[in-house]
C-alpha cells in the first residue's frame, strides 16, 4: 500500500476507497511478505476486518469517527490491546493479557484507526537492534540480512515495508528513533509526558516514551495530535494543551537557528552518514535555516545517568521474570537486566538528581540560542544481522552501546527528537539525521522535518520488496 | 546470580561516573527537577 495517512483518510472520505478494501490490502501485504520480514508477533486479520466492516457501515451512514477513519495501524507488542495477547517480545506470548487498551491505541481507535495486530520487538526492548531469538529476528526491509533497528523494530519495518500505514513504538533509549533511520522512515520520541504510557508495557518509567512512526512527517504529525494530552491514567503525562500540529507545518524554515554540536555525534561516525547528515544540513540551508556549530555539554554524561536510571528500572519492573523463569531470557538481555540488580539505590538516587541538573543546564547553554539542535541519529547505516546475534555477551553489549548512543542523551533529557530520513548508503540502506526541540516545541521539530523532507524527496522511493 | 567479570567492570565505571559528576550536586537538587525544568523551559517558549 503506497498511500500516506493523510492520502488514505481523504480517499475513505471522498469514497474513492473502503475501510474494508484499505484493510485487505494491507493484510495481503502482510501475508506475502511478512513470512520473510517478521514484522508482526500477533496479525489480526480477523479482527482488523471485522472493524473495517463497523467503520464501513458507519461511513456509509454519514458518521465519522475521527481523522483516522479506516486507516489501517499496527502497535509494538508491549501496548496493550483489548483481546490480544502481549509478549513484549518475550518466548512468553501471553506475558500480559489486557482488558483494555492502552491510552494511545484507544486514542486512536477512537479517531477511527483499525488494529492489524501486534508487532514484533526486541525482547523486553532491551536493544537497539531489533533481533529477537523467540519471534524472529526482524530484517531489514530495504536489504535482507540486515537489522531493522531496535527495539520497535516491527514498527519499522512494517511501515518501511507499506505493510502497516502508520505505528506506535516506544522510545527508552532510542527505541523509536533506531528503527526508524535504519528502515527508511520518520520516528517522534516526543517530549517527556507529552504521550501518555499508560497501558504500555514500561520498561524505564524515567525514561520511556511513547510516539508515531510513520512514512512522513506530516502523518507523524497527525497521529501525534490524535495520541498527545493529558491522560489520567498516567501522573506523568502534561497537562499542556495540544496544538494542531499540522496547522504550521508549511510554515518554512526562515531564519531558524539550527545548532549543530561539535563535539560527540559526529566522531566516529561512518563517512556516508556524516556526509548524508552533512548534505541535509546544507538543504535546511539552502531553505533558509542559519546553521551554526556548537560545542554542547558533554552527552557521554548523560548516557551513563540514563543508563543507571535505565538498568534499575528495568530491573525492578521485570524482576518477577528474571527470577522465575530466567532461562527463557535471551542471554545479552539478561545480563543487561542483571546489571540493574547490582547498582546501589545510592547511584540510582544520584543520577536522578543530576538529570535534572544537566536538563537545566542543557537547556539554557544550546537552547539560548538556538531553534533546533540537528544531528545524526544512528552512527552507521543498519548493520548485518550478525552483527547483533553472533560474538560473546559482552562483545554484544558493546555493540548495543555505541549504535545507542546518539539517541539515548535525549531520553534523559526529555526532548522531542524527531528521526527523518537523508538518503540511501552505496548498498541502499537508508541514512538519517534527528532534530531536537525545546521541552513541547513539537510543531517546531515537525515544521523542520516537514521542510527538509518535502525538498529532498527521499519519502518518495519505495524498498525493493515487490 | 553471579557477576561476570565484565558486569563488575561496567558497574565500576558507571559508579565511578556518577561519582565524579554529582561531586557538586547542590543540597537542593532533587529528581522532580527534571520535569519542573522541562514545564518553566516550554513556559518561556512560549513567552
């Protein structure tokens, strides 16, 4: 299905095409191909039609649910969905069973989306890679063998393959972003309490976030403004009213300030990503952003809070697992949860507080003066498969680490950070770069994202599946 | 539960990190910080 969301919901509007035909062909499309890609844990196809039939029906009758009307979506295995089981990725299938759905998919549902099932995850989504040894490991839908990025890697590479329109991934340490760059699509990390996790598998509480992936940045968008708000079932989430983020998103680039960092992100960095990075940059130039290099506060700081934050979360949250039944844990997952049982309360303490610390003193030394902060996202374009599954535990770890690392500093600081797509490496696998907002400065990243992609076109090809 | 050599390093080095940045963490600091940092930095946005 090569429709974006918008284009869909217009066309189920105009009459042009049903929920029900939008549903089957996005079913077909996971039937013929998903064999091979192993994007979803749980299809629905059941239940996906039988909800195009009552969206079908109701257009007929003039009622419309929402912006969403018989759009098909689909949702990383650790958002709850009514009558669905949930794995988060582990050998358990039925990890969880929920009588309800989370917020965001309810969210959804109600503007009128229908569910094609669950998708597949790195186990616990703990991993930037997006293997899984119990529910295949999922490749990459623009060269096989290769990753699809982690852990909402379903989610990327079913809508990267046009197999889903649009999905929900979380995002602890990159986990929306990740798959997001190596599969070719866009990816929101919103800002910290601007989505509501409630009903979504947690695995950091500090540090998860919930958001859309989509193939362009106006559905993100779209989809943002649908999930986004207040929710009392989480006291985390902001009160802060939502904006139509669509409104200004044609509003250009003009004399935005768009920070580079210096330091950190780009060492290391494979030579095709930087140059891709380097080439968007020039583009949001050219479109008339001012683009100034900055040294910013070391971010290696703040990766070593998130990870401290991270691992005792985590390991509180699964402990019943680990303890139980630890033999069903895939080992590189196990070891990192069991790092989380061996750091004092003391530590845990501390980074929390310096979160808070360097977020103020993040803010004021890049946000002063600057709109953005853009960067990349992933340091290499997707690796081979082997590369996350074959070596020893340790050697693994470090793998997970340094391919993280550009993502995870913004989970500890709470930003919107949006992955866009900036071209294709010699081998076709896709590169990306990420722009980073103010606390709720949303619209501006997607306006910026919105801008760049519209001049550079990349949205437009399609991965070599058919 | 035992602790491979590898996990002990990765500990060291992260107390050792944490050690050093909160050195001069003010008495005051505390985690909800975080999101009243975050809420004052949109509210002058904003502004």
């Amino acid at each position: 299905m090569g429709w974006t969301i918008e284009e869909l919901a217009g066309a189920i509007r105009q009459g042009k095409i049903s929920p029900v035909e939008a549903a089957e062909a996005c079913l077909a499309r996971v039937q013929r191909l998903d064999g091979r890609l192993r994007a979803f844990i749980t299809p629905d196809p059941e239940g996906a039609l039988r909800a195009a039939k009552e969206l079908e029906a109701e257009a007929t009758a003039g009622r419309w649910r929402g912006p969403l009307h018989g759009v098909p979506l689909a949702f990383k295995d650790l958002c709850h969905v009514r009558g669905l089981p949930t794995s988060c990725g582990t050998g358990t299938k039925e990890y969880f069973v929920a009588a309800h759905d989370c917020t965001a998919v309810s969210r959804l549902v109600a503007a009128g989306a229908l569910t094609l099932g669950k998708l597949n995850m790195t186990e616990l989504a703990m991993g930037p890679f997006g293997d899984n040894a119990h529910h295949g490991h999922v490749q990459n839908p623009w060269r096989a063998g290769h990753v699809s990025g982690g852990s909402s890697s379903g989610s990327g590479a079913a809508v990267g393959a046009g197999l889903a329109l649009g999905a929900l991934g979380s995002d602890t340490g990159g986990s929306i972003r990740l798959p997001a760059a190596c599969c070719g699509i866009v990816g929101l990390k919103p800002t910290y309490g601007r989505v509501s996790r409630a009903g979504v598998m947690p695995l950091s509480w500090s540090n998860d976030h919930i958001g859309p992936m989509t193939r362009t940045v106006r559905d993100t968008a779209l989809l943002l403004r649908v999930v986004a708000g207040r929710d009392p079932h989480d006291a985390t989430s902001s009160p802060r009213a939502v904006p139509d983020y669509l409104a200004g998103i044609d509003g250009g680039v003009a004399g935005l300030r768009a920070a580079v960092p210096e330091n950190f992100f780009f060492q290391g960095l494979d030579p095709e990503m930087a140059s891709g990075v380097r080439e968007a940059l020039r583009i949001l130039e050219g479109l008339g952003a001012r683009i100034e290099e900055i040294r910013i506060p070391d971010p290696q700081t703040m990766n070593d809070v998130c990870n401290i934050i991270s691992r005792c979360e985590s390991a509180a949250v699964h402990a019943r697992l680990y303890r139980e039944r630890p033999e069903e844990i895939q080992p590189v997952v196990r070891a990192r949860l069991e790092l989380g049982f061996r750091i004092p309360a003391h530590d845990y303490l501390q980074a929390l507080r310096l979160r808070a610390r360097l977020t103020r003193a993040f803010l004021g030394d890049v946000f002063a003066e600057a709109d953005v902060l853009v960067a990349p996202v992933i340091p290499e374009a997707a690796p081979p498969l082997s590369h996350a599954t074959e070596g020893p535990v340790e050697e693994l770890a470090l793998r997970q680490g340094r391919f993280a690392r550009l993502t995870r500093p913004f989970n500890g600081l709470g930003l919107p950070a949006l992955s866009v797509p900036c071209g294709f490496s010699r081998v076709g696998l896709p590169l990306a770069f990420q722009i980073v907002g103010r606390p709720f400065a949303e619209a501006t990243v997607l306006r910026v994202g919105h801008a760049y992609e519209q001049a550079a076109g990349w949205h437009r090809r399609r991965p070599p599946l058919d | 539960m035992t602790e491979s050599r590898s996990q002990q390093v990765d500990l060291a080095g992260l107390a050792a990190a944490i050690e050093r940045a909160a050195a001069d963490l003010a008495l005051a600091e505390e985690p909800s910080r975080f999101i009243a940092a975050l809420e004052e930095a949109a509210e002058e946005e904003r502004r």
